[in-house]
C-alpha cells in the first residue's frame, strides 16, 4: 500500500464529515465552524529496518464555536467522547484503512482543549492526534 499524503488527508477529511454536526477541511483555511481542518502534524519515513514502511500523524483541528458557552463546551466535549454519537475518533476508525490509503489509521490522543487561535480568531476546540501506517 503506497498512497499518497495527499490521499490519505483527503480520506480523513471525508472521515471527519461523517461526524453529525461537522464539517472536514483538507486545507488549512480560515473557515467557518465548526469544522475539523486535517493536517500533516509529521512523517516518518523507513519506519521499518527494511525501509518502506512510512508513519504519517496527522492532526484533526476541530473548531467549534468563537463564542465560548455552555453550548459550544457540551458540543466539544461530544465531539471528544468516543463513545458519543458524533464522536471524532469513531468515525475516524470505523474504516481503520481509511478507505484503503493507510495499513491502520489510529486517534491516540485529544490536547491542546480549549480556546485555540486560528487565523487572528479565538475559538473553542482540540486537536485529535491520528496515527497511521502505510507500507
């Protein structure tokens, strides 16, 4: 499986769409919330002491409202519940090969929860830290 870091954004970005109530952008973009903006966090390359094997992580931003409420908090904290109907992580791993761009695709993490500066803009949101391996 070799595919592109290009294609396996994408296929996260369609991932994060399936999530009721957000929207995925494959670029790094001023946008309007909420929304989850996919982007290469780093690679890893010949991961493997054969070489061939590439570990990209890739970073969910998920923005959900500029106005800090109680609201926005309890949209956040769904969106950060792996067990929650619009749960992140588990629309990222209901297909782990991400359509078939990636061996495994994995959300290890959520940081950096709370306010998050995005283009001169202060909004509610975390980062979902995705791992994922390609041969």
């Amino acid at each position: 499986m070799a595919a592109s870091v290009k294609a396996i954004r994408l296929a996260l970005k369609d991932k994060v769409n399936n999530v009721p109530g957000l929207r995925g952008s494959d670029v790094v973009v001023s946008t309007e919330p909420p929304v989850g903006v996919v982007r290469v966090e780093s690679l890893e390359y010949d991961s493997s002491f054969q070489g061939g094997s590439h570990d990209p992580v890739f970073v969910v931003l998920v923005l959900v409202n500029p106005v800090v409420d109680r609201a926005a908090q309890n949209k956040l904290d769904d969106f950060m519940d792996p067990e929650s109907a619009t749960s992140v992580k588990a629309a990222i791993e209901a297909d782990q090969t991400l359509n078939g761009t990636v061996d495994f695709a994995v959300v290890r993490r959520v940081r950096n929860s709370g306010l998050v500066n995005y283009f001169g803009v202060d909004y509610l949101g975390a980062e979902f830290v995705v791992e994922t391996g390609i041969q």
